[in-house]
C-alpha cells in the first residue's frame, strides 16, 4: 500500500484516500451468471461453495473470514487521487 501513494505523487497525482477493497474478494468465484448476481456477503458464498464444491470455491469460503480480518490480504487496493500537474519528462540514456 506504501508504493501507491509515491507512484501516484510521481505521476503528478495528490493522493486523497487509499483502501483495501474486498469487492474482488467476493466476485471471483467459479460460478454461472446468474450465481453471481447473489453474491452479497458470505453466507451466500457458503452456499455457492456447498452447491458447486470446487477447489475455488472451498478456497474462497475458507479464506473470506480471513481476509475481512486483515485488509491487506484483500485483492484490490483503491487509490483516490486528485490530478495537480503534468509530470516532468526525464531524459534517459539507453544503450544499444
């Protein structure tokens, strides 16, 4: 998470909020269309791991508990940043 906010200061970004969002966390399973539409929380991915049992599934429902608990297991990080300059081109040197 530390990388973020520098990568974005450097790009000419000033950073306003950063989070561990568990949004994917939920969402990447193995099931069909309309399973992922009731995916709320995780009771619901209990029961999509109980109905189609694969190893992503039981993955999933055994590592989700452990992922609220600790934020910074999750799969995305959420950077909100506020655009305030172009970035300075450097030059480099390459050899061919």
């Amino acid at each position: 998470m530390s990388e973020v906010p520098s990568m974005l200061e450097e790009a000419g970004f000033k950073p306003v909020e950063f989070y561990y969002s568990a949004v994917n966390d939920l969402t990447y399973v193995d099931a069909e269309p309309e399973d992922y539409k009731r995916l709320r929380g995780y009771a619901d991915l209990l029961k999509l791991a109980i109905k189609k049992p694969t190893k992503l599934n039981l993955l999933r429902a055994a590592a989700y508990p452990l992922v609220k608990l600790i934020p910074s297991l999750r799969m995305l990080i959420v950077a909100i940043s506020q655009k305030y300059r172009e970035p300075a081109p450097t030059a480099t040197e390459r050899w061919g």
